[in-house]
C-alpha cells in the first residue's frame, strides 16, 4: 500500500479527541496521562493542549522536552507521534486553540489562573491501520 502523507493521516485523524501524552519524569521514569487534543482541527504534526501550569506534566516537559503522544482512532487506527513539547502562558497564542468545550476544565476560559498550553512538534509519525503501516517525518 502506498505511504500516506501528512494530510491523509490527518483526515484519518478528525475527530480523535484524546490522547495518551508521555513525558520523561525528573527520576527517569515514564509517565503517562489522558489529555484532550482538540480533534475538531486538521492535524499539521503540531498537537495542542490546554493544562495547568503547575501540573506534574509542565514540571516534566521543563525538565525532559521529549514527550510522546498515542492515539487510536476509528477503523483500526493507531498512530505514536514522537515530538518536542514547549509550554506558553501568552494568550494570543492559546487563543486560535481554544475551543468553548475547555470551558468545563477551565471555567473563566483564557482567562483561568494558572492556565497554559502545551504544543507537541512532531519529529515523527509511525501509524498502523489495518494491516497498513508506515512512518511520516513532518
């Protein structure tokens, strides 16, 4: 089967809303945690999270930038995305990915304390779908 491209994937993607987001801790271990990715945009191999700046997450990511996000989508989809996490509290960054479903975790939206974002580069994309498998370097 032919290489899917970026946007192949991505169209495959639409609609998947979490995700498993792996970070490297501060004792060398792997944690790993559900997160919302808002599925609703086309993916372009950069991910974007909305959390806490004082989460156990942003802690990890200022020490260990390496994360890893797993999604599993519709039609056997699996995709492992490898990346490079940064961390901003600047609004009008946040603001184009913010969706009004955030409001239930973070209720005065942008303007919550302590609110950041979280936004993933891929370096590099492996999926399996139904016997199809392949790698993307965005």
């Amino acid at each position: 089967m032919a290489q899917k491209t970026l946007k192949a994937l991505a169209q495959d993607m639409r609609g998947i809303d979490l995700c498993m987001f792996a970070t490297h801790t501060s004792h060398g271990h792997i944690a790993q945690r559900p997160m919302s990715n808002n599925g609703e945009v086309e993916y372009d191999g950069n991910s974007y999270f909305f959390t806490w700046k004082d989460s156990r997450t942003v802690q990890d990511i200022e020490k260990d930038a390496k994360v890893s996000l797993g999604f599993q989508g519709k039609g056997g989809l699996f995709v492992a995305v490898e990346g490079r996490a940064t961390v901003t509290e600047h609004r009008p960054t946040m603001q184009p990915h913010w969706t009004p479903d955030l409001g239930q975790w973070f209720e005065q939206g942008l303007d919550t304390p302590g609110l950041c974002m979280i936004r993933v580069e891929a370096l590099r994309i492996a999926y399996w779908q139904n016997g199809d498998e392949g790698e993307i370097k965005p």
